[in-house]
C-alpha cells in the first residue's frame, strides 16, 4: 500500500520536535506544542464525522479513487499520542511512532476500499440500496476487523506494536460519536459483519440461495477479499 506509505510520512512531520529519554526513548510530549502539530484541527472534528473526513472515495468513473487527507491524518496521530502518553501516562517510544502512524492510516485506506467495494455492487446490482448511515457503519466495522487481522499477524508492523499501547489506541482511534459511524459495533465481529454486508448489498435471488444451501455472505466475503486486486486511484491531499 504505497499510498498510505506516503501518508505515514506526513504524519510524522513534527516527532524531531519531542525530546525522549536517551536511555528507553520515550517521548516527552508537551501539550504546548500539540495545537502546533495538529494545526488547530480538533479531534472531536474526526470523531464526530458527518462525512469522511480522513479520507474518502470517489465512485468510479474510469476509475474509482482513494483520496487521503494528510493534514488530517496528521492531527489525528498528533491526537492519539497526546491521549496515550499525556491521558494515559502511557510509555510512548519514539520507535513506536510509526506503527501507530500506520495503524491510523491503515485504518483509513480499508475504510475507503470498503466504500470501493460497495460501489462494485451498486454496478452488478443497480436495485441494491445506498444508505449512507449503514455503509458508514460497515465500513467502520471492516477496518477495525482488517486492522485486527493485521495485528495477529506477528510480523507485521501492528503485530510488533507494543501490547500496553495497542488496545487503547485501537479503541480511542474507533471511538466514534456521529450517527452512522458510531454503529459499527452493530457489525463488530466476523458473523454480524458477514450478515450485515449480506443485509446491505442484498444481491438478487439472496434468498434463494439461501434456501438452496448457499450461502450468499461467504460469497460476498470473497469478493470483499479480492477487491484489493482491482485498478482504483490513489491520491494524497
């Protein structure tokens, strides 16, 4: 995922600004200067969305496009540090920096490849319904559960992260208040996502299907894990 290589990059802009113990480097971060790195954006601003605010997705029209927003990114990261080391009294490493930076960013391209991926099936099924609220939701819910997969995975850069850091991170970065998104733990494990997703596209002849021992949510699971193979722009603001 080049694009959120990128992302992660921006993001960091600022950490030569903490000074850090020399012995275990963890950071010191005075609230002094969080207003200068999250450039005055507030976090109530990404958690209260009421439209993607991190990123977004453009539906396709030749092709789709995943756009990321940088400054915004970046002031969230800014915020989810401030609120592990300064309300949390948490040990942040300054070698923990990116981790967390890729965690967020992560987060924000699966978001947006969900929405890709439903614009897909509004294609194949031009009857299905759109309603925003519900995607929000679902596309909240398949981050945090791509985000989970990665972490199970011990050689990845969530996998590495630390075990003190990850879970409050994970939940103050899910933390969600505005309709819509705050949904997603409607959806939250594998089974009410997978019903859920079924629920939402409602492919035609579902409940046939069904009823004939097929099982439309697998089906659309696999797609779901194949959209990453399909041409979508990416671009960073």
């Amino acid at each position: 995922m080049e694009l959120t290589g990128r992302v992660v990059q921006e993001m960091l802009k600022g950490s030569e600004l903490l000074d850090a113990d020399p012995e275990t480097e963890i950071i010191e971060f005075p609230l002094s200067i969080l207003s200068q790195l999250t450039e005055g954006i507030s976090l109530q601003e990404m958690l209260a969305p009421q439209e993607d605010v991190l990123g977004y997705y453009t539906p396709m029209g030749s092709p789709g496009t995943i756009t990321l927003h940088s400054s915004r990114l970046r002031a969230f990261f800014w915020h989810m540090v401030d609120r592990l080391r300064n309300r949390r009294s948490l040990p942040v490493a300054k070698s923990d920096l990116p981790s967390i930076a890729h965690l967020l960013a992560t987060k924000t391209y699966h978001h947006e490849y969900f929405h890709f991926f439903c614009d897909i099936q509004r294609h194949l099924f031009p009857s299905s319904l759109h309603d925003r609220l519900i995607e929000e939701a679902l596309a909240v819910a398949y981050a945090y559960r791509m985000i989970n997969l990665e972490r199970g995975r011990w050689q990845s850069k969530i996998g590495r992260m630390g075990s003190v850091i990850y879970p409050p991170l994970l939940t103050g970065a899910f933390c969600y208040t505005s309709p819509g998104y705050c949904d997603w733990i409607l959806y939250a494990d594998d089974t009410r996502f997978s019903e859920g997703l079924c629920r939402y596209i409602a492919p035609p002849g579902c409940g046939f299907l069904e009823s004939s021992g097929v099982s439309a949510s697998t089906l659309l699971m696999a797609q779901l894990r194949e959209v990453y193979t399909f041409g979508v722009l990416h671009t960073l603001l």
